[in-house]
C-alpha cells in the first residue's frame, strides 16, 4: 500500500507591492488537514483564518485543495518584511519570501524656484531633492522638455533605513539668451514608473549685448558718417559713452553719434560704451576707407619634429575691415582667424602647405603659403590587400613618405627576408626602389613575383622601413584576382542583344497600333449622285465616247468593293424570283435608282421562269396587260419588248435572260437553255435586252458572234412609235439599220429613276454623278 506524506505543492514567492495596495501569499500544502500558520520575519502570526493581532491580515483557507494563503490589505512600510508557511503537525516549513514594499518619493523641489535669478557668464549648479522613496528614486532633468546630461546625484538613507532622499545637481553657465528658459526635475522609481516633476525658470541678468553699425558703411574722408550703437540689457540699460582711439567724446550721451570722418578714422576706432546695474559693454568700430590687403608681416617656413608645438605668423591690414583665415592647401576647413595660427602636438600628418588669406569685402584677396616640415618615422601609405592574377607578373608595393627619407627598407614573406635596395630571389622574386615624383618624392620599394603560384596568396609580405625616427610596418596581404576580360565581353554582348531584341519588338507594336488605328479611321461613304434629263437630239460619236468613259468609271468605284460577292452570289441563285431576290447584293445607291443597260457580255443561260410583264404597250396604243406579239422583220414599224419588270429588282435579277416566243398574241415558256441567238434572228432595230450586273461594265468584252447594238430611243421618224415610250436596239456599223451618229444615245446605258415617265420621248434618263 502505496502511502501519501504531506508536502507543499506550492510555497510564497517573493513579491513587491506598492504602499496601499493588496497582496497575497501563495502557500498550498498537499496531503495535510492540520494547523498551519505564517510567520513575519521569524515570529508568528496566529492560527485561524482571521488574525486578530494584525487586522490588514487574513488566511483564505480552501481545504479541500489544502490551500492557505496570506492576504495583506494596504500594504505599508511595516509589511515589508519576511514571510514562512508552516503546517506544524507535518513539520513542514516553506521557503521565506521577501515582500518589498515600494514607496513613491515626494514631489521634487528645486532650489531657488520657481524663477532663479542668475548672472550672464556665471556658473551655476541647479539643485533637485526628491525625499522619502523606496528604492532610491532616479532624477532625470530636462531643459525645454529636452533631456540634458551632466547632473550628478546623491543619496541619503533616512531614519528608518528603508527609505531613501535623493539630491542631484545640475551644472549650467547661463548667457544672456537663457532668460525665460526652463529647467525641469522628474524623480521616478518602481513605485511611480511614470515619474512626479517640477519646473523652474531661468532669469539672467547680464551686461549689454551691443551692436554698433555705420552709416553710410563707406565713405570717403570728409564725409558725415553716423554711428549707431544698438543695446539690450537685462535689467534696463543706465546710459552710453563715445570714445575714439580711447579719447572720451565729450558730449556724446545718447545711442547715435555723429561726426565727420577723416583719415584718423580708419587706425583710431570709435567705441560705443553701454551700461547698465550688472556690468558695462564697450564696442568698437572702423570708419570703411577703401584699400586692398597689404602683407605686414610675411611667415617664414618652418621644420619641427613630431609632437612639438609650432606658431605661423601672418599679419595683413586693409580696408574695409578685412577677414583673415588660416587652412591647410587643399582643405577648407579654417585654422584659425587671427594672425596666428597655433598647432599644438603636431604629427606627420599635419606636415605641408599653409594658408593665410586676407580677404577685403568688394575690393580684393591677398593670400600667402608657408611650409611646415615635420620630422618624424617612415609612413607607409600602400593597399594593406594587394592584387595578382595566378600564373601572371604579379607586384606587392610599398610607399614610404617621411621626412627624413627611409634609410633601409626591408621585405618579409614566407621564410624569406631581403634587406637589399634591390635584387632578385630565388628567380621568381625581385626587389626595385624608386622615387615616382608623381607621389610626392617618396620612396617605392617593388616586389615583384614572377609566374604568381597558389602559395603566394597564402603568405603575408611585411614592408618595414627605418630612419633616424624608427620603423614605419605594414603587413600587405596578396588576393587572386580573377581574368574576367571574357566574361565582361560576353555579358556585354549578351545584354546589348536582349536590348537590341526589345527595342525593334517595341517599333513592331507601335507600328501595329499605327496601322490598325489608321484602319479604324477609314469610313465608306456614298457618292452623292446627281440626275439629270438631257434632250440627246444630236451629239457625236466622239461625245458617246467621252460619256462611255466617265460612266464605266463611276460604276467602277460604286460596284467595284461588291465584285467578290456578286460572282459568289451569281452561283447560288435559284429558280424562282424570291430566292433570286435572297442573294441579291443590295444597290448601294439604295434602290433609288434603276439601271437598265444593254451590254455585249459573254453568254448567260436564260431564265428557266417564264415571266409576264403588263407595261407593254404596242406601238398602235393597244390597251391591255399582255399585248400579243407577232413576229416582225422589218425595222420602222416592229414591236418591241422590254422583257424587265418595272419593279426595283436587282441588277442580278435583271441579268437573267427571259425567252419569249413571237406566236399567237401570249407569251411561252421557251428552253430551259435556248442556243445563243444568231444576229440574224433579230430585227434590225429591236431585240431583247439583257440587265446589267453590279459588276464594272468595262470588264466584259464582246462575243465574237453577236452582233455590236447600242441602245436608245427609235428615231422620231417611226410614227408609230410616238404613243409610248419603247426601246429599239440599233446595229452599230450594220449596214440594216440606221446611222448611230443621229439617234443613238450617247451611252451604252439607259439609267431610269422608278418614278420616270415612260410617254417622254426623245429623250433619255442620263445619270450624272458627283462626288
């Protein structure tokens, strides 16, 4: 049987609190139902839950988890002690916990506050005690809300040795700008980690800050000029003083003085003297006669040796008041500003050329150098990492510049040592000296390595060079460098192609975006299309020609975009008028205008529809819708037919030839696929006319066995043909019909609007368009 002994499953801690808060001690004690009680510092503090002897005390007992925890209510200084668990009955005793109690510090006090009165150019030590905490609080001070180091503190333990006052000091030297300025003290610890503060501020009392100016600022002697001395005091200004070359100006009281100006003005200043309760400023100033620099005293070279101090020496005079400036040649950062200039300690790097430049406001510069030697040991100024390629000439170099020069140099690497001025080692090692006068007149001492190995990387080579001063080292390190002449060639070439590759794809783009934007631009309009009636009485052959010409280029440029799809159409087309009508391409005059026109085209097949037409009307003004038709061979008196309907059809439905027989007054279908006719099956001035199609009328020839017909208007001789309109065909060159040159049309084409009147005769409907 397995047995359970008590134990503490959880023991006080240490803890820290700060004064009047709560806290509480852990102590659970496993396995055990007995007493248990706390101890403070060693002695006990009751059985039970509630200790009567310490009323802010008090033991939250949970028995069932075995817990007895000690709770301290506003805790106090008095609480800061150690603490024990017990359970008696188990002799059990817990680890002592310390319970540190943290004790704010009282509001800080600045000595001298809430102003404090200072002098200008006083120092002085601002004072900051911050009492009463626990721990020791940390002063911080702060000057404008920005934080300011230098303070420095100090502790003292009080009475009850737990708490501590501290005072910290802040050393300040006031001027006259400081006044209204602030100081602040913040005092922190664990008790109050954001801190308690308080604030003073400055008044300074100082002498007159005074500024005196001229005016005019030149002049020439003679000239009034008027000096004006300008003061602020903390406290008020009491009165002012003139002087001129230390001489009292007497009746000279007030802030402006004036006077005129001699030559006296310009060696003899003239002072402005203010004063006031804290002390007196004295001011002075030169009358502004022009001259130019002059050099008084001219500096002389000097030679030192290290760590001594040296004076350079220069003196100018000019006027107006001129600036004097000291720096080292090629350097701009100024030395000094008076005539001297003073180096303390100088080293071998403050060895080389001075400078001292007078400068005179808008009237000129004068400046002079002087030399300044500094002895000292050798000074190496060569790469400490050195570069060689493998297999190459490769050289390690060391630069000595001192003064005096190096009086031996030696070299050092791997077990080899070479003291010599110059030689060669080992065959593949040899040591040169020079004095390059590009360096400055130093002396370069070469190593160089023939044939470079993996070995020679691996060693350091020490330059070490000695004079009347001592030894100057530097210990230079070798490092391969690699061939990569290659590589950059093939980089270059491979990014100048990538560049080249991209820049023509970009003209490719930009240049398709041109085109296709140039597409988009392109709009199709119709040509505007003008109709006129001309009476065509007579009119040459030669004229026919010329209106031949201007028509078929204008039927051109209207059908000529639609040519692809009239000849796919053309294919397709069925035997009834509907579906002829379906593949019909569209008159891109719209319908407004139909064409009717003989043309001599290559042989089509007929129609196989046999179609009636009731716009006949015979020569004789029969009435009715189809007249009958007898054959005639004769030319005046035949009749003739227009086998078109009157509606708007298309040109293509036009093409198709329609067959009619000369019988019995009714029209009959005819063969599906008649034989072209001879031209002698026709009368000499009449025939069937074919359509024209959409395409260019110029791009079709003349069969060789049809006869040549221009179509037009029966000549007015025909009587019988002046009670309507009708359309005869007229044999060009044929020796059975009448001459072309007096009735025929001055086309090939008879263009028709859908309302024309058809009782108009002699006439022709000619379309004109302009575009």
């Amino acid at each position: 049987v397995e047995v359970w002994t008590a134990r503490f499953s959880q023991e006080p801690a240490d803890q820290s609190v700060v004064r009047g808060q709560r806290v509480i001690l852990s102590c659970v004690v496993f396995n055990y139902s007995g007493i248990v009680q706390w101890t403070k510092d060693g002695l006990a503090l009751g059985i039970g839950e509630d200790l009567r002897a310490w009323p802010r005390y008090r033991v939250l007992r949970v028995q069932e988890l075995g817990q007895y925890n000690l709770e301290i209510l506003s805790a106090d200084l008095s609480d800061d002690s150690l603490y024990e668990c017990q359970a008696p009955d188990a002799a059990l005793r817990s680890r002592r916990a310390k319970l540190t109690v943290l004790i704010p510090p009282d509001d800080p006090v600045i000595d001298g506050g809430p102003e404090v009165l200072l002098n200008a150019g006083e120092s002085y030590n601002l004072s900051c005690v911050s009492r009463g905490a626990k721990p020791p609080s940390m002063i911080e001070w702060l000057k404008d809300g920005l934080p300011i180091d230098g303070a420095v503190s100090a502790t003292e333990v009080l009475s009850d040795r737990k708490r501590v006052t501290t005072r910290s000091y802040l050393p300040i030297h006031p001027v006259d700008t400081d006044t209204g300025r602030t100081y602040s003290c913040v005092a922190t610890n664990l008790a109050v980690p954001t801190g308690k503060n308080t604030t003073v501020t400055l008044n300074v009392h100082h002498p007159p800050t005074v500024t005196l100016s001229i005016e005019p600022r030149s002049v020439l002697e003679g000239d009034r000029v008027t000096f004006t001395c300008q003061a602020h005091a903390n406290p008020p200004i009491m009165g002012y003083r003139w002087a001129k070359g230390g001489v009292v100006l007497q009746g000279a009281r007030e802030n402006v003085f004036t006077t005129k100006a001699d030559h006296s003005f310009f060696t003899e200043p003239v002072s402005c003297l203010v004063f006031n309760a804290v002390g007196k400023t004295n001011v002075s100033i030169l009358v502004d006669v022009h001259f130019g620099p002059i050099l008084l005293v001219e500096p002389q070279p000097k030679t030192v040796d290290v760590d001594s101090d040296v004076t350079l020496n220069c003196k100018w005079a000019g006027n107006p008041p001129l600036t004097l400036t000291w720096f080292k040649k090629g350097s701009n950062m100024v030395l000094s500003n008076s005539n001297q200039l003073y180096l303390k300690s100088v080293s071998q790097a403050d060895a080389g050329q001075y400078v001292c430049k007078a400068i005179v406001p808008r009237i000129g510069v004068g400046e002079t150098e002087v030399t300044l030697t500094v002895n000292g040991p050798p000074i190496i100024s060569s790469d400490s990492v050195q570069y060689a390629v493998r297999g190459e000439r490769g050289e390690v170099k060391c630069y000595i510049a001192s003064t005096p020069p190096p009086d031996k140099i030696v070299w050092a690497w791997k077990e080899n040592v070479w003291e010599k001025e110059k030689g060669t080692l080992l065959e593949r090692y040899t040591v040169e000296q020079s004095k390059p006068a590009a360096e400055g007149g130093g002396v370069l001492s070469t190593l160089t390595i023939n044939n470079v190995m993996e070995s020679d990387f691996l060693s350091t080579y020490n330059c070490t060079a000695w004079n009347a001063f001592g030894p100057g080292t530097m210990i230079i390190s070798l490092e391969e460098m690699e061939d990569i002449t290659v590589g950059i060639i093939a980089g270059w070439t491979v990014g100048c192609t990538v560049l080249l590759f991209i820049f023509l794809l970009v003209l490719v783009l930009i240049f398709y975006r041109q085109r296709k934007g140039s597409r988009r631009g392109v709009t199709l309009g119709k040509p505007d299309i003008k109709v006129e009636t001309i009476n065509k009485e007579s009119h040459s052959l030669e004229e026919d020609s010329g209106s031949v010409s201007t028509a078929s280029r204008m039927v051109k440029a209207m059908y000529s975009p639609f040519k692809d799809d009239i000849e796919l159409k053309s294919d397709l087309r069925s035997d009834t008028l509907d579906t002829r009508q379906e593949y019909d391409l569209k008159d891109p005059t719209n319908g407004y205008y139909n064409v009717r026109a003989s043309t001599h085209d290559e042989v089509r097949p007929a129609s196989r529809s046999t179609m009636h037409y009731s716009d006949y009307r015979s020569p004789t003004g029969t009435p009715g819708g189809a007249a009958s038709i007898s054959s005639s061979t004769g030319g005046s008196g035949a009749a003739c037919y227009d086998p078109r309907p009157p509606s708007r059809l298309s040109h293509i439905s036009y093409a198709q030839f329609n067959t009619f027989t000369r019988g019995g007054g009714q029209s009959q279908q005819g063969p599906a696929n008649p034989p072209p006719p001879a031209g002698a099956d026709f009368p000499g001035d009449c025939s069937l006319l074919d359509s024209a199609s959409q395409l260019a009328y110029d791009n079709y020839s003349y069969p060789s066995h049809y006869p040549t017909y221009r179509m037009g208007f029966a000549p007015s001789s025909l009587a019988p043909l002046e009670a309507g309109p009708s359309y005869e065909m007229y044999g060009v060159g044929s020796p059975g019909g009448p001459g072309l040159g007096k009735y025929g049309s001055s086309t090939r084409f008879s263009y028709t609007s859908q309302h024309s009147d058809y009782s108009h005769s002699r006439h022709t409907q000619r379309m004109q368009t302009h575009v």
